[in-house]
C-alpha cells in the first residue's frame, strides 16, 4: 500500500504532547497519527452503525398493529392448544 505525505498545523503544545508520547511509546509521531486516526475513523464507524441499529428499532410498530399481533398470537395459541 503507498503512503502519502501531508502536513498538519497543530498547537504547539499539542505537538509536544505528541512527540512526548510518541517517545514514550518508541514509535515515529507519524505512527501515532496513523494509530490516532485509525482509532478515530473506527470510532466513527461503529457510531454509525449503533445509529442505524437505532433508527431500526425506534420504528416501532403503532398500536394498531400492537393489537392486530396480540390478536394474532392469541389465536395462535389456540390453534396449537393441546398439541404439545
């Protein structure tokens, strides 16, 4: 896979947080960007995706269709009565 080079402005004191945890941990400052921003991007993903689940199940069904299921069931129940 290629790298590609870019350059970012940080504050400065940012950046010596970065250089100082970056020493402490052996690895180059631009490991830990790629480290940070891969975090970052799965962080996003998976916010995505709960908000999808999310969205899914807020769909609930109206009680109209609550009782039609409940009806439903009830005679299901009756059918099957017995049979087990």
């Amino acid at each position: 896979m290629a790298n590609v080079k870019t350059a970012i402005s940080l504050q400065q004191s940012l950046f010596e947080q970065v250089d100082a945890l970056a020493q402490e941990l052996e690895i180059s400052r631009s490991r830990l960007f790629v480290l940070a921003v891969e975090v970052f991007i799965q962080r996003y993903q998976n916010r995505q995706l709960l908000e999808a689940i999310n969205e899914a199940y807020a769909d609930l069904p109206d009680p109209e269709e609550q009782a039609l299921r409940h009806q439903m069931r009830q005679q299901h129940r009756q059918m099957v009565e017995g049979q087990w």
